[in-house]
C-alpha cells in the first residue's frame, strides 16, 4: 500500500510527500504504525507530578478518557497503588489505521510513601480527567518553628 500511496503523491523538491510526512515524526517517538516504523518505549502510564508541602503530599496523575468507577485507588503497607482498565469500545481491526497513539488495556502505578504521610486521611479526586491523591503529613512530621533566646 505504500507505494502505491508514494506514487499518488507529488513530490516535493524531489521527494515524495509522504517521505516528507515520515520526516516530521521522527522515528524515535512514542508511536508505531505506517508512518513511524519501530517499536514503541516503555513509557510509565499514568503520567504524574509529585508535590510535597510542609503540610502535605500530594500526586496528580494524568488519565484522561476514563470514568471514575474505571480507577482504583490503594494503599496498602505505605504503597500508594493506581490501577484502572481503558476497554476497547468496539471490536477494532487495523483496517485504516495509520497512528495508534491512544494507549489501552489494564494499567498499574505504584508509589512508596514516606512515613511522613497520614494514610488514615488520604483525600482523591477525579476531575476533568486529572487524578489528585492528597495525604497530609503527620503532625510530629511538620518542622517546628523554635525561638531563639539571646542572652
């Protein structure tokens, strides 16, 4: 089907289109298919940034196109877990793929908290498809403040 796609195309400035088109996706990217032959490198899913606060820790993890009911949040023996499924719609075939990006199937993330953490008073929402896990941190944990006397 490629060639019969490059003999379709004009060529531009001695080249053809679609070798035009497969330069601007360089072939280390995150993608496979036609355009972009290769395999695809492991990437951790959900993608997160982690803060951390005097007065507590927070994750918010990047999963959009899911329901709330379709994640799991855990913690169990001061492993944060986010788990969740991305199902197929439909039956697909490969039939008029030319770029897959859109990851699917089952997913795991695990993170070891810090003893710092209140894990009793974990606080999680799911909002426009950013998940935000919140533990505060223990009160012996914060810094104290301590005055310093002159004498």
């Amino acid at each position: 089907m490629t060639r019969l796609i490059r003999h379709r195309f004009p060529t531009v400035f001695g080249r053809g289109l679609l070798d035009e088109i497969q330069n601007w996706f360089p072939r280390s990217a995150f993608f496979e298919g036609p355009l972009n032959e290769g395999p695809v490198p492991q990437v951790s899913f959900p993608r997160v940034d982690v803060r951390e606060s005097d007065k507590e820790l927070s994750i918010l993890a990047e999963i959009p196109g899911m329901k709330k009911g379709d994640i799991q949040v855990t913690v169990h023996d001061g492993t944060l877990m986010i788990s969740g499924e991305r199902k197929f719609e439909k039956e697909e075939t490969q039939e008029g793929v030319l770029r897959r990006e859109i990851s699917r199937g089952s997913f795991k993330r695990t993170f070891t908290l810090p003893d710092s953490v209140d894990v009793d008073k974990i606080d999680a929402n799911y909002e426009d498809g950013l998940l935000k896990i919140v533990f505060p941190k223990l009160e012996e944990a914060k810094p104290k403040q301590i005055e310093i006397k002159v004498r």
